[in-house]
C-alpha cells in the first residue's frame, strides 16, 4: 500500500520551531511521508537528521514584502509540481501558496495558525501592511474546513470574526528526556547566582526583554540568561553594554533543543513577560511557558491571560499584576529571590505534577483525533 504524503510549510529555517518539528514527528507516525519545507538564510543552523524529509528555500529576499512574494511563489510552483495528499499551512504568512495549491490540487489542506497574526506589533506599527494581510485573511479564512491554534481565547477570536470551527492545539512541550543532565560549571554557569532565563526564537518588540535587562541594574546575586534570537538582540546587547552590566546578563545564540534546555533546567526562574497592550500577546501562550514546566523551574509572568490560567492552575510562578516596567520587575524579582527559598519546596512539587499533565504526549492525543476526522 502506497504511504500518504504530506507537505508541511513555514517561513522559518527550520531549526528551533518545536511545534511544527513535533506536527512532523506525529505526521510521520501516522504512516505519512513528510516534507517539511522553509527557508535558509546566511546564520541558518545545520539540521539534524530528522525523520522526515526537508527543504529549504535560498531566496533573493529575506525581509519585507517582496521576502513574502517570492516565499510564496517558490512555495507555490514546490507544491504544485509534487503529489501530495496533505498540505499543513503554518500562519498567515504560508496560506495563500497553499490555499492556491489546495484548491488546484484537491487535497486536503489543515491551516494551523500560531498566534493572532494581524495583530503582532510589527503590522501594528504599520497600518497599510496591516490591511493587507487582513485582505488575505479574510478572503480565504472562511472557506477553510481545517483550522487549528494554540489556544481557547484565539480560537474564540476566529470563530467569532470568521464563523468557522476553530480547534485548539496547544503548543505543549514533550517530556524532557536528558540522558545526562550539565552540571552550571560545566555549562559556564556560576554557581552562587540566581539564574532568570528568557528563551526563545521570536525576541522581539513588546516580548519584555528590554525591561528585564534594564531591570538587571537594580538586582544583584543574579543573572539573566538570555538565549534564542530576534530582532531587539542587538539593541539589547547595547544596552547591556551602555548600563555596564555585563556580569549581569548573558547571551547565547539559538541552539538545537536538547542543548537549550540543559540551561533551563539549571536556571531558577523563568520569564514570559509580554506586553499585554499587544492583543496578540495578551492572549498568547508561547511554547517557552511549557518548557519552564518541562525544566521545573518557577515562571514570572506579566498579565497574560492563557499563561495566568496555566500558572494559577498548577500554581508554579507568580503573576507581576503592576504594569511592565523595569522598576515593577526589578522589586518583583528581588521579591522572589528573597521568598523563593522559603517556597521553592512547594513550588518544586507543584512543577512535578503539572509536567506529567501539561505535555506534548497527552496533547498529541487530541491532535490525532483532529487528523482523523478531516475534511
């Protein structure tokens, strides 16, 4: 019996977007043959043998709308001379080259749309590219049967613009399975700080980094960890060196996965601090939360609405309930580091449990219905 073929799509590089790795992985277990297809840029990591097929995309552009044009073209033209039995459309920003192929090819197409894309700060700065890919949306949004996000309140936020079914996979982390886990000396990490990590390939504008390293002026006996990339790494890193704090904050480039998370699991606390003027981010719950959970660390939250639920829930972090500034951090993280030892017991407990049920094995459950009952 021939095996199914299935076409996953991104804009990435392929290297640290775990949600689409982990799609892949569950795809390819479901007896597909998978192709996961992005691009790849100058700084691009080499990929590790996946068990899946990829291909990347050298562009001419790789940046602003002529980038989305050729991506969209190139993805297009790709799609169309394969036989495929399944297109998987990750955000906006691969829809229309798939929609197109969908409608040509007659296959089955699943969008699975990652964030409130028409409201990240980047288009809300910039009106004009605001309209237009709210056009895009709104002219294939309601003719899509296959729809997935990565959370309730998002997912009420389409059903209600678009009046279609909108299903919920959460962007959970697997189980972390270290074989040997680094101790801080060997990973360069010292030994008497109190490490804040901040970790993640989209550090961006409103994401709250430049309020955690400003804070770090005012917080002694700790470190702030920041590992990932995006596009406020260099105003940071200048920032650092302007408040001259660099014992205080560190950088580290993106990493493959397993690496990553040796320096969560030997951190003290984690930050998910956006900022929740940002609808997008207000109702995010990014995959950096679940790999707190994973890494059994505390997390510090501004006030997001799917991460305060999570948090309250298992009660393993703490909510700054004031606004985000590097004044509120600063007193909110010396509050911690001055209570934590008293909690760290409850807290440790309370992480133990909630990593048994916040994980990518108990979730992929619900994405397996989802794949089974398509459209």
């Amino acid at each position: 019996m021939q095996k199914k073929s299935a076409i996953v799509s991104v804009t990435n590089d392929l290297v640290t977007d775990n949600r689409v790795r982990k799609v892949c992985d569950f795809l390819h277990a479901e007896g597909y043959v998978v192709t996961l297809v992005g691009r790849k840029l100058s700084t691009s990591l080499f990929l590790d043998e996946q068990t899946y097929k990829t291909k990347r995309f050298r562009l001419i552009f790789n940046k602003g709308p002529l980038f989305y044009l050729e991506y969209n073209l190139r993805l297009f033209l790709f799609l169309l001379l394969k036989k495929v039995d399944l297109l998987v459309a990750n955000d906006l920003d691969t829809l229309l080259a798939n929609y197109l192929s969908y409608k040509i090819k007659n296959c089955k197409l699943v969008y699975d749309t990652h964030e409130y894309f028409t409201e990240v700060p980047e288009l809300i700065d910039n009106p004009f590219k605001q309209r237009i890919w709210f056009k895009l949306e709104k002219s294939i949004f309601p003719k899509l049967k296959n729809i997935i996000t990565v959370n309730d309140s998002i997912a009420k936020l389409y059903s209600d613009k678009y009046h279609v079914k909108v299903k919920v996979i959460r962007n959970v982390s697997p189980t972390l399975k270290i074989e040997y886990m680094k101790s801080r000396s060997e990973l360069n990490l010292p030994e008497d700080k109190f490490i804040i990590i901040l970790q993640g390939s989209g550090i961006n504008q409103k994401r709250g980094a430049e309020e955690a390293v400003t804070a770090m002026r005012n917080i002694e006996k700790a470190i702030l960890l920041i590992i990932g990339g995006g596009d406020v790494l260099t105003t940071l890193k200048k920032m650092v060196d302007e408040f001259q704090i660099q014992e205080r904050v560190k950088f580290l480039p993106k990493m493959p996965y397993q690496e990553m998370m040796q320096y969560t699991r030997n951190a003290n606390l984690g930050l998910a601090i956006d900022h929740n003027d940002v609808l997008n981010h207000k109702l995010a719950l990014p995959n950096k939360l679940f790999d707190y959970i994973q890494a059994e660390i505390p997390i510090l939250s501004s006030k997001l609405i799917e991460v305060r639920k999570i948090i309250e829930k298992h009660n393993i972090g703490y909510v700054l309930e004031n606004e985000l500034t590097s004044h509120n951090l600063s007193l909110k993280i010396n509050e911690i580091i001055a209570i934590q030892k008293v909690e760290i017991q409850e807290l440790k407990q309370n992480l133990l449990l909630a990593k048994k049920e916040e994980n990518w094995e108990t979730e992929v459950l619900k994405l397996k219905e989802i794949y089974d009952n398509l459209l």
